[in-house]
C-alpha cells in the first residue's frame, strides 16, 4: 500500500516522487495524454501478468524468445512499479517484486550469454548493452518499489541481484564501462543509477568519472566527447535519438538526487542543446535520414518522449509542448505531469523550426550540418559537411536532402536494413548497405572517377571532415567545402533555399565548383521521388534491354535507363510529387549529359527499394561547375480536377565566372530575373563588384542575392 | 434584395426553393460543414470578382483559356445566385445578372467552336458535352436569379442565350441529343432542367423522351439502359461517379418541380442504387480503379457530393451522414442543409460496407462485379466479371483486386493518364493506356499464349461477359467463368475471403480453374504492393542485364527481373507493405515457374509508374490449374522496433481433384487445417462427398469451408 510509505520514510526518488505519484494519481483523469500513458502502460503489464512468469536461462541471441522475454520482463518491472504508485494497486508492486525475486534467484547462477560473438558478452544477453539497458529500466523499477519490499527481500534482491550486475558491468566489463563510446554510457546510466537508489557514492563516482574516478572516461568524459558544443552527436540523428536515452535519463536522476552537480548546466548545458538538436534534425516528424538510418524513426520514439519531457520539465518551453503533443504519449512520471498538465492547460505554442548550423566535433571545429527552413517551415534543405560519424557514417560529403510539402523531394536512401525482419537476414545490416547505401553514388553529392568518397574507407574518412565557411540564416544559405574525399580534388558547393519576390516558394540554389588539375568524370545525382512529367530535349533510352552503370563502388546496383546529351543550354526536368511539381534547372556544357539511373540492379535478394536518379555527368574535366536550381511549383488535383503550373517558372540560367567571383542568372518565364553574386572570398567585411553587360552588381561579404523585376540587360 | 420576391409570387425553385435559402441563411452558423460549404463557394466568387469580368471568344480547346474561363464563368453564375440567396448580399446578383447578360449578347453570334475535332461540336467548347454541362449550372442560377431580373433582362436572357442554346443541343445537335449514352443525359439533363425553369413543358418532354418524344431516347430510356438492376453502370465505377451527375441533378430537379414522375421510384428506384453502388465500390475512399481509371478519384468527388445529399434527402439513411462527413462540404440547397442538420444533430451512424454483386448490363444478364469484404471491412476483394464497359473498357476478365489495412494490396493500374498535365500530352490518354494498361497481362488474371483477351479487339469484346456462377455473401465467396476472351480455353476462378477461427485475418483464396484441349502457355500475374521479404527457394535473378518479358501485348512493357523454378510444391512469396506482411502461397506443378516482373520497359516519355508482379507461369499445359492463397499477417513496427508474424501461418497446400469436385487443403504451422471443398457444379441443393486419406467430407451446393484443429490426416 502507498500510504505504508510516509514520505518522511522516503530518501528522494530518482525516478517519481511520491508527491509527483500522488499528483498524477489525482490528477491523471482530467489530464488526456496522462491519462492514455497510464493505460497503454497498464494494458501492457495486464498482457504479461496474464501469462505464467517466466525468467528463462539466457539462450537466444538478438529477436530470440529468452532476449525478447527478458527486455519485456526488465521494462515489465519498471512499468508495473510505476503503475503501483501512480493506482495504489498493490497487484502491481506483488508482480514486480515476484520478478525481482526471480532474476536474484537466476542471476548468481549465470556466467557470459552463450551466444556472445564480437560484442563485449553480457549474461542476460547476448551483448553487454543490453545487459546495461535492462539495468536501466530495472533501477528505476526497484526504486520505486523500496517502500513495500522488506528488509530481507531488499536484501536478497541488492545481495544477489544489484550488486553483482554493477560489478559484471563496472569491473568485469571494465573496458566497456570506461569507453568513451555510447555502450560506455548505457553501462554509466546503469551503475550511477543503481548507486544513486542504494546510497552508494562509489558506483554514483565511477559511473561519473570512470573506474579509476580519474574523469579520463565515464559520463561527463562522455558528455564531453560525443557532442559538439551545439549538441550535435556525430553519428547523426538516427543514433543521436539512440544515444540521447542514456544521457537524459541518468542526468535528470542525478539532478532529482545529487542536484549539486548542475549536470544540465554541464558544459553550458549541452545535453539540453542535444535534445533541441534531435527536434531540430527532423522534417515532419521523422528525423534526417543521414547515415545509417531506419526512416521509420522520428520525433514519437520513446528516446525524444524522455529527451522532451524531461527539456520541459527543465525549461518550460511552450513550443515543447507542442512536440508532446505529437508524440500522443508522456513518460509516467513528475515530468511527465508537467507535460500533461501543459497541454491541457493549452500552453502549447508552435516549435519553431528555424535554419540553423549544427557544428560538429568534440572541439566544433569538424564540419557541421546544416539545416536551411523556408520562412514558414515548409521547406528544408539539410547539407552534411561533417565528420565521418564513425562505423555508422556515410560517404556523403556535401550531399544533401531537400523536403516540401511535408514530404521527402531529393532523398537519401538512409540504411539497407529492415530492422527486426528476420526474414531479412535476422534484421542486421543487409550486405546492400556497404555495397550501395554507404556509397557516395548513393548521395546527392559529388562522386569522381566512380569511385567513393576516400575510396570508402572508413579510417582514411574518419580522418577529416567537411568545412562549413559560410552560413547565413538571413540569406538562407551555405558553403561548404571537401578537400580530403579525392586526391587533387577539391570541391565547394554553395546552397541556398532563397525566398524573393518574384517566385511564391524559395528557390532551391545549388553551386557545385570543382578544382582539379587532372581530368576527371564528375558524376552529381539527384534522388528524386516522383515522376517524371517534362524532360526539355529527347533522351535516348534503354527500350528492351538494360545494363547497369558501372561496376563498383555502388554504381553496380544503378540500371542505366537512359540518357540526354546536353548542349550547353539550360536543361529543365520536371517532375510530380504528390500533388506538387519540382524542376531540376541545370546548365551542364555541351558534353555534359543526363543520366535517368534506377535503383535496383544486382540485388538478388530484392533488398534495395526502387529510387531513381537524374545523374549529371561531366567527363574529361579538370575544373568544373554544376549549377542548378530546384523549383517547386504548381498543383495537381487530381480529385478536383484541375492542374496549376506544371512548368517551371524558370526560363533559363545563366552562370558568370570571373577571377574571385561568379554570378548566377536566374532568368524567369515571366521576365524578371533573379541574380546570386558570389565572391570566392568568405570574409563578410569585403566589397564586390562585378559588371556583366553593362550592369553592373555590388555587394558585400560573400553571398548575396538581387531581384530584378524585368530582365533589364536583355 | 430576397424580400422584394414574396413567395407566393416564385414557382417552385428547381434547385433552390425560398424557404430553405431562408433557412440556410438563419442557420448556417450553427452547421460548421453547411458554412464551411458556404465560404469556399465566396472565396471561389469573390476571386473571380476581383478580377475583370471576361466573357472571351471561344478560341481554345480543353484547358485552354477560353475553355478553362467559360467553365469558371458558368459555374460563377451559379455560386454567385446561389450566394445571392443564401446571403441577401446583392452584389452577387449583380455579378451573376452581369455574366448571363454577357453570355446573351455573345451566344447569338458564335458558330461551331474552331477546335472541334472528332467529338459533335460544341459552341462555347470543344466539345457540345461541355456546352451541355455549362447549361445545366448556369440554369439553376438563371432559376435563382427569377425574382431580381427585370422583365427586360429575363426577355434578353431568355431570346438570345437558353433558347437558342436548348435549340443547339436538341435540334442541331439531335444525334448527341438522342444517343443513350452519357453525352446524351447531360444534354437531356441541360434541356429539361431549362424547360422546368421556363415553364416549357416541351423542353421537358423532349429531355425526358427523346426529340420525337417516342421514348426510344432521352433521359427515361437512359435510366433503363445504362444501369444494371443493381445500379451497376458498365464503364466502372470511375465512369459512374462521372455519369452519376446528370441523372441526379435533374431527377432531383425534375421531382422538386414535377414529382408526378415519381423518378426516384422509376425502375425500382434505380437511382438511388446507382448511387448506393458508387459509395459501395471504394475502398478507403477511393473508387476500385477498374478500367480507365484515375486512382486519386473517390467519395469525395464533387459528383458524389451531390448523389449523397441527395440520397440522405429521400432516405435519411444515417450511414450516408457518415459519407458525407467524409467528404466535408455539401451542396448549397436544401438537401445539403438537411446533411449539414443531420451531422450536427450527431445522428451518423457508421456506414456499413458489405459483401455483395453488383450485376452487370441493362438486364442484369452479364457478368458483374462482386465485392467481397472481410467482416469488419478492413479487408476487400473485388473480382470482376462483367461486360466489357465500352471504350473505357480493360481486357481484364476474372482479374480481381485486393485491400487490407487502409491500402491497396494487390491492385490494377487504372489509366495511363496524368490528367490535366499540359506535359504529358495535353493531360489525355498516353499512347501507354492502350500498349499497356488495358492489356490483360497489366491486370491480376490469367494470359494465355502472351495474348490479351480478346486479342485486345473491343468489338469482339463487347458481345461477351464474364458470368458470376456463384456467390455468397454467407461464406464471402464467389465462382465465376469466362468462356469467350480465347477461342478453346475456359477459365473459372473461385476466389474468396474466408473467415475462420484458425487465423485472426480472413484468408484469401484463389482457385483458377483452366480447360482446354490444346497447348498453352498460362501465365497468372499478382501485382503486389511492397518489398519483398522472403521467397521460398532460390530465384535466378538478372544481376547486371535485363530484358523485357515479351514483344507485345503489354509485355514489351514489363522487365524480367528473373524467375524461380518451381519443383511440385508449395511456393511461398512474402512482402512487406507498410506495417503489415502479405503471404502468396501457391502450388505449381513441377516446370511451372514464377517470374519476377517490373513495368517499366520501353517507356520513353517515363509514362509509367514502377509496379511490381509476381506471375506465376505454366508452359505447354492444356487443361491446368493456378492455386493460391495470400495470408495478410503480423506487423512492423519501425518506430518501437519490433516485429511480428513476419512468416505466413501457411505451411504447405495441398489440391486434391476428383471428378466432380475438389478439395484444397490448406496445412497451417501450427498443426491445423483449412480445407475448401468445391463442387463443379453450382447447384445449391446437390450433397456431395469426397473421402480423402480416409477422411470424408460431406457438404450441400458448390463450396464449404471446413476447419480442423489439428491436422487431422497427417
Ligand atoms: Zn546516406
Ligand atoms: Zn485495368
């Protein structure tokens, strides 16, 4: 029973305060998204209390019956305690401790999973990093049941249980526990959090500052490393969400029980900006698909239901609550209340999307990503310039993403995985992932000689990264720079998602300059979604028979479906996505050419989904450009009956190269013309001029951008 | 001003009478869809307002100017009455009186349009179908106008614009006029909704009987002619919505002004079937896209609203609410005030989707279209087996389609058709409409010999039908034949969605019966939706090169993706679709095969969509069998990472013939059985017996399903 707990009995909960479990108690019915939290978790726990308890020997690897049960019964002991305080049921707190009980009693016998292969091994599964997750969620279940267990149940449970876990995970994992590596912080939130519910500062200690408690590894050695002074994780967002769940959830225990760390004041308080930038690395809800990403994942994981409940309860920020709402779901506890109480009190604002530049490197000193929004957030435009993000990372440098409407317009295919589809080769990475997602031609980005970025390798990669020297959300531009992916190579690419008068949406700018003193075959892909409905000049095209477009390096699961030879003027490809038109302007030299290449070739176990690319190729060059634009245009209503402008409103392009500078004509249908001044110089504080038949532009800094309402020079 | 016009003074209104403007007026802000109707029709007038009133020259042939401009400004006079009404606000009156004058000092001086091609020309169109619909809006505004216009006005409008407009579509144009075909009824509708607002009962007549008031043509013979009994109209559901809109709005018209006709009653109420049938031929929303089709079309047509406040009005069916609410706009009448009432008064009831056979042709003796849906309507299969639906018409007998879980599953191409894209050919059929999507290979039914049905000939087509031999809604099954798509082969397929208590889903089973005394080859195409995830047995994929699956009749279309040889027993093929798993499994005999298909080859102007088939093949068969069945299972949950059910419950078939009647077992994993028994004939009364491994199955009439626990033989 909850009132056998006065809270004067009470040490300070890490997890729900017996106030906060009180509150919710009373208050959950009159709070809707509580409420519905409350259930879900209930109807989950009912589902398993129905069966027979079972705390099976460890047998199965990863999507096994013993790894599968034992996830369901460490969550089942955190849900159901959590249920006991928040209804006062005590069938809740009996089926929790009876499987407290169960694992003291099985834990002592067992030594290292028999499955274990590369990974570090745990004993309850198959790698160690679950073994800490389990922990994670156990801590909190069995802090919040100390009230009713007995002294001789608490003991058998922390004797046999509790302590032994710690030291299979701190000692005899100790290599593990003191990675600077996100395992490392599962293992940290677990023992920290285990020491913080027993009292014992030497498991709080060690968790923080490493085994030997010097601060060279442990939880704020990581909090150091793995983020960039803007909260940016270098694997990217995918495994940013993945990562953040330790962090948040040890941090805010550690601020409920040893406040005096300041731990979100930590490092001017990163792991704060790492939750925004997980928010703010997201389009329509699903994160940016950069590396090795599941494009299910977005803003409703229950990694970013903690990371914004606990941002809330922290801050208080109305636009938050807005992401809540969303999510349909709040953790079931103190901060989980506010967030409830927030929304039924229709605090909500609208979050705020805004362009934004997340640096990366420990330092902030690798490359970054950045992330253009249009005015009203209906656009984004994500380019990569980062570091390699580790084994997870793609060979993507400069290669972007472009979203409309709410929908993904150039894409990158994320990762060759169906997560958990054992049919699917168990759920693992699928062979396809290395021999094609992984692949720079698998990116909307520069590739050379149809090899990779660094020729895929990883070490070489992780050496470097991208250089962001110019970014501007007032302009809502960039430019970025790669000096490292080929040998004698180097390319910038200057991007924009420009808003003027003379067009209803921003125009997507795209400035791609290369140097090399050797000739070379450039290939720049668009990923595409949609299809395609206006192609000016006629392609010749693989009719009954279709090879792929090269060999290697990814190029080998392209079909090449065809080509255009381009002759110097400006080529325009339009196509429909959903019920909006996207034209590809570009201007390639008249021995450029179009490829239409589509996903799909040497894929023998039908693995690869069906993309298609309009590759722009270059051969036999030394220096080169790829300019382009991207417009979205028009409407297709399909049900209504009628189409707006299916055509582009851009007439033609026109690009002025001079010594330390270039001027981008963007000629419209309509006349009028839209100009990008470029200087090669990034130094704001300088002028530019530059004359072009006898008008003449100026401007300061780097970029800048003149409208002009009738094409006045011709 | 409304109040000048008393209403003992105003003819019964055709459209829109007195007292439900009245009515609309006082209450409107307390129906949210009523005003919400109300607001887009102003924001739609008050756009055209701002502009200058144009009333151009007709010039322009479809999606022109001039013909974009006069359908705007007949359906403006329309809105802008109807808004008069409704409002009291003069100025739209004004605006409305403004265009009709306009109309009248233009129509006297125009000829045939110059763009008229092979269709009868119009004058204001193209085409004398879009004068015909033009009339049918600007009459009910003229109807809405009666009380404001001066005698003078009227006398103008009346001598120079409908007079000689009904002359135009009656007399010269009397073919089009009396053809029972669609451009018939709109013009019969144009014309007798004219002669109701004028008073001219010889309008009516000639409208109703055709010009020599035989009754041989016109709008009664019309209603006998292009429906089936059931309400079935033989183009397919999306020709239906089209077709709908003439007969509902002037048989609604007709029975508010001269409801001695009793219309709604004629041939046993066939109107209001039609309307039923439209709403019961979707799924999701969205119509079955048999034959030409484009798929963005469903319930929320503009041609549906008018049928469903029509059919509330006479029947106050609350499922139609439900519908209605759906579709979220009503018309601006009394009908559409009684929906907008009725949803406020919260009396919808959910509408209720069954099983059931539309029958095809005027006489319900050709063929049809039978729907089968799964007992909570989450599940649908539509087989059909009708008449060949006219020009519009695919070569697709006995194809079916199948929907589960809010999506298409196995599905038809519909048209190859990007309607209104000016850059694809002007919006009309592609050149792919024919090469492709009418072919019977392009559609989920059996090829013989890579030949359409019909060698693709429509004539030849069009003397035949598919026959429905059986169909129960009892056990959600159908059997139907067709003995005439290829000289000396039959084919009949039994297919159904069987409930059982041995699978949560209901299962679909398809038994494709062929005989013939000749060779063939017999290939069975299932476009299926998703990525596969599993194929039993190893298929020889094209790696690096592919070609085209055939020379002709659609398969020049469709790339080889490489094939899987099949050794006698049960070949399973697994796909992801979404969140959900769908099994094909099917028995082949040992030198059948299944090839894996993609649309997509000699494709030069990227008209086609990528879609992907599984055909199964038999080669150098005479009399054969295709037996399959698709098991719809388990989840994918990439949000929460977990997986379900990924593998079919389905472990083997087995078919088991005999004389006059078959077994097919379905062997579940788990141990258990399904087994349908069919009897050649279809005779409801016949008992038939069958002993098979000692075990005997007794059953009445031509199908039963039976189910046993465990397996019982084995
Ligand atoms: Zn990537
Ligand atoms: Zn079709």
């Amino acid at each position: 029973l909850l009132s056998a707990c006065s809270s004067s009995e009470a040490t300070v909960s890490m997890s729900l305060s017996i106030e906060d479990a009180m509150n919710i108690r009373k208050k959950s019915n009159e709070l809707p998204l509580l409420e519905k939290s409350i259930n879900t978790m209930e109807a989950e726990v009912n589902a398993l209390m129905a069966q027979e308890i079972d705390v099976p020997v460890p047998r199965d690897a990863g999507g096994g019956y013993t790894h599968e049960r034992h996830k369901k019964n460490g969550a089942a002991i955190y849900q159901a305690a959590t249920l006991y305080q928040v209804t006062g049921d005590e069938k809740y707190a009996d089926f929790a401790t009876d499987l407290l009980l169960k694992y003291a009693q099985l834990y002592p016998q067992l030594g290292p999973h028999p499955q274990h292969k590369h990974q570090a091994a745990g004993k309850l599964f198959w790698q160690i990093l679950n073994d800490a997750v389990w922990l994670v969620y156990v801590i909190q279940g069995y802090d919040q049941l100390q009230a009713v267990l007995t002294e001789d149940q608490k003991s058998i449970i922390e004797t046999n249980l509790l302590h032994p876990y710690v030291k299979y995970l701190s000692v005899d994992s100790s290599e593990t526990f003191n990675k600077v590596h996100n395992h490392g912080t599962w293992a940290a939130a677990a023992v920290g959090m285990t020491g913080l519910v027993l009292g014992n500062q030497d498991y709080v200690d060690i968790a923080l500052k490493g085994s030997d408690k010097s601060g060279n590894s442990g939880f704020l050695k990581q909090i150091d490393s793995l983020f960039s002074p803007d909260g940016y994780y270098t694997e990217g967002p995918y495994y940013q969400r993945y990562a953040l769940m330790p962090f948040v959830v040890f941090a805010r225990a550690l601020d409920r029980v040893q406040p005096q760390w300041e731990i979100f004041k930590y490092r001017d308080g990163v792991l704060l900006k790492a939750i925004y930038a997980c928010i703010n690395l997201s389009y329509n809800n699903r994160f940016f698909p950069l590396n090795d990403a599941i494009k299910d994942k977005g803003l409703d994981t229950i990694e970013l239901v903690h990371g914004v409940d606990i941002a809330y309860a922290l801050t208080k920020d109305p636009g938050l609550l807005a992401i809540a709402e969303n999510q349909n779901q709040v953790i079931v506890n103190g901060d989980g209340l506010l967030v409830a109480q927030g929304i039924a009190a229709k605090q909500k604002k609208d979050f705020i999307f805004k362009s934004i530049l997340y640096r990366d490197g420990a330092a902030g000193d690798e490359g970054g990503v950045a992330v253009l929004r249009s005015n009203n957030a209906e656009s984004a435009l994500v380019v990569k310039a980062a570091g390699q993000g580790m084994g997870h990372g793609h060979f993507d440098r400069l290669g972007f993403l472009y979203y409309d409407h709410g929908t993904e317009v150039i894409s990158d295919y994320g990762a060759a995985r169906y997560l958990n589809v054992v049919t699917k080769r168990g759920g693992i990475y699928l062979p396809e992932n290395k021999t094609w997602a992984k692949q720079s031609i698998a990116h909307n980005t520069l590739v050379v000689d149809e090899r990779s970025h660094f020729n895929g390798k990883l070490a070489k990669a992780s050496e470097t990264s991208g250089q962001v020297t110019f970014f501007s959300g007032k302009l809502n531009a960039l430019t970025a720079s790669e000096k490292n992916a080929y040998p004698g190579v180097t390319f910038e690419r200057t991007m924009g998602l420009i808003h003027t008068t003379l067009l209803d949406s921003p125009l997507l700018i795209d400035i791609m300059k290369i140097n090399s003193s050797e000739k070379h075959q450039y290939d720049l892909p668009f990923y595409y979604n949609g299809q395609l409905t206006f192609i000016s000049g006629k392609p010749e095209i693989a009719m009954n028979r279709m090879e792929t477009l090269g060999e290697d390096n990814g190029y080998q699961h392209l079909w090449n479906k065809g080509q255009l030879s381009v002759d110097n003027s400006t080529t325009q490809l339009t196509w429909l996505n959903g019920n909006r038109f996207y034209s590809l302007n570009t201007l390639l030299p008249s021995d450029g050419e179009v490829i239409f290449a589509e996903l799909g070739a040497n894929d023998p176990e039908f693995n690869l989904r069906r993309e298609n690319a309009l590759v722009l190729r270059q051969a036999d060059r030394s220096d080169a450009y790829f300019v382009s634009v991207i417009e979205s245009h028009g409407e297709y209503n399909g049900v209504k009956e009628y189409t707006l402008q299916p055509t582009s409103n851009v007439a033609s392009l026109s690009h002025q190269m001079e010594q330390d500078a270039s001027l981008l004509f963007v000629n419209l249908v309509g006349g009028g013309r839209i100009v990008i001044a470029k200087a090669d110089e990034v130094d704001a504080s300088l002028q530019h001029t530059l004359s072009v038949s006898g008008k003449t532009y100026e401007w300061q800094g780097h970029l800048a951008v003149f409208e002009e309402a009738t094409n006045e020079s011709e």
